[in-house]
C-alpha cells in the first residue's frame, strides 16, 4: 500500500502522541469545577475553627469554677459541690460543642456544598480544629491551674478550679453534632437538590462524547 494512502487512513485515529481534541477541554471544565469546591472546602474549615472558638468563650462564662483550699501544698476541693462543680465543665462542654457542631455543620452543609466529599473533608477537619480551639480558649480564659499554684501557696488559701474536660470523650461532641447536621442536610432537606454548574457540566461532558 503506498506511503500515501497509509499516511492518510492513520491521520485521523487518536494515539498516543494524538489525543482526543476534547480530551483538554473536558479536563479543564472539572478542574475549573473543582477549584471552588476546594476554595468552599478552606471556607468551611474556617467557619468551624471561628465557631469553635467563639464556642469556648460561651463555655467559660457558663461555667461555674469550683472552690478548692491549698492543703500540704496541694489543692483540694472543699466539699461534694465543689467535686461536682469540678465535673460541670465537662459537661457544659458536651451541650455546647454538640450544639456549635449542629448550628456550624448545618451552615457549611447548606452553604459549601458544591463538591459533596470536600464538604464532609471539611467538617471533619474543621469541627477537629474547632474543638481544640474550644478547649483551649476555654482554658486560657478561665482561672489558672491551682495544682501549680497549690505548690508555692500556704495552707489554707483558696483558689477557683481550672476549666478542663475529665475525659477524651467530649472531643467527639463537635464531630459528632457536625456530621449528624450534614447527613440531615445532605440525605434529608436537599436531596433532591442539584447544582445549576453541576448540569452545566454534565451536558457539557455529553456534548463532547456526541461530536
């Protein structure tokens, strides 16, 4: 067969060095896609994070410290409502991480939705964040640790107790309050929903595969 004729049968197959003159396109309409999902994503980290620590604010000032004396330089809780005021910011931390992860989770699930598993990244992540700042802004607004101060105070002295949770288990609170949101959102008030860009780019991806 001449040199010609096979030239001319091969020219218009895709290979290797040939790709499909839509191939690009459609590659840069899903990454184009992808790009704000992920800037929504960050967004939605942040929304956590700031809740979080807005959350522990609230938490400090629910909170009742309880009052310990300084004993052989260390600190002991007066009496059982003092123990149990010891116990209380536990659970002040359990209702209002739980509720912060509900109120922010629902906002994000809402709000940020334009790329679904960005969006469950993004809680994940940010209602971590979020707890940690919670507790840390919690702490360092409330009084000091009095075990410290126990060591170089003299016997008698009384100090407030410091704002701690007893346990890991109220880490899980704001997860958890933040997931359960999103499955209400995502499986129940908008499943049925669908974004305008997401059609958008599904004909789009038909209308290559048709040419």
């Amino acid at each position: 067969m001449p040199d010609g004729l096979t030239d001319g049968a091969t020219a218009g197959r895709p290979g290797p060095e040939h790709p499909p003159e839509h191939l690009p396109e459609h590659l840069a309409a899903r990454r184009s896609s992808l790009r704000p999902g992920l800037v929504q994503a960050a967004i939605g980290i942040v929304v956590l994070a700031a809740v979080g620590a807005l959350a522990g604010v609230v938490w400090e000032w629910l909170w009742t410290p309880p009052v310990g004396v300084v004993v052989d330089h260390r600190w002991l809780a007066e009496d059982e409502a003092g123990l149990r005021a010891q116990f209380s910011g536990t659970g002040w931390f359990v209702v209002i991480a739980t509720v912060a992860g509900l109120i922010a989770g629902g906002l994000v699930a809402l709000f940020l939705d334009r790329v679904p598993l960005l969006t469950l990244l993004a809680v994940v992540v940010g209602s971590v964040l979020g707890t940690w700042l919670m507790l840390e802004v919690g702490a360092a607004l409330g009084p000091p640790d009095p075990t410290h101060l126990a060591t170089t105070a003299e016997d008698g002295t009384r100090l407030p107790g410091a704002l701690e949770v007893s346990r890991r288990t109220p880490w899980i609170s704001m997860p958890a309050g933040a997931l359960a949101a999103l499955a209400l959102v995502f499986f129940g008030l908008t499943a049925g929903r669908r974004h305008p860009h997401a059609d958008d780019l599904h004909a789009h991806h038909h209308t290559h595969r048709a040419r």
